[in-house]
C-alpha cells in the first residue's frame, strides 16, 4: 500500500512542480490536483477517487497496528497506481518538452 501510494504521489509532484507548485503536506498537493487538474477536466475524475484511496489506504497501512492487507488488497492497489501512472505519463512528456 506505502509504495503504491508514492508512486502515484511522487508522479503528481512531478505534475506539480511543472506548474512550479509545493506543499509541505500531501494534503496540499492531492488539493491542488483536484482543483487545477481533476475540477478542470485536464485528467479523469477517477484519478481523484484512486488517489483518495491509495492515501487512505496509506494511511492506515503505515499507523494503524492491526490494519492487515490482503495480497489481493495490495495487487489491486499497485494494478490502481499503474493506472495513474500511465494516465500522467503523456501529460508529462508533452509539457515536459
């Protein structure tokens, strides 16, 4: 769950920082995803959904102490961040030129 989590993250700072935005917290970063990229048709809202999840997911795999994920769990997580990461790939090429 943690590194599906990243990947997806790290790609969206990547999106971010094209735009020359930072945040101290992921907060900060999956609320200006939502407002500039998901809100305003740029990428689908399912990106936002996804994202939603693999934070929550996170979040709880990382803190809570009997939080168990099943293989299925995890295998459906990292099949959700390679979705993401495809989605983002060609808006990052292109702007990234």
């Amino acid at each position: 769950m943690n590194r599906s989590y990243y990947a997806i993250f790290h790609a969206l700072r990547a999106v971010t920082a094209l735009d020359g935005f930072d945040s101290g917290k992921h907060s900060g970063v999956i609320a200006y995803i939502n407002k500039v990229y998901v809100k305003e048709g740029i990428f689908d809202r399912q990106l936002s959904k996804i994202l939603d999840t693999a934070f929550r997911l996170r979040e709880k795999a990382d803190y809570d102490d009997f939080f168990v994920v099943s293989e299925d769990e995890a295998e459906g997580q990292l099949a959700k961040a390679e979705t993401v990461l495809r989605m983002l790939l060609p808006y990052l090429e292109d702007k990234w030129k």
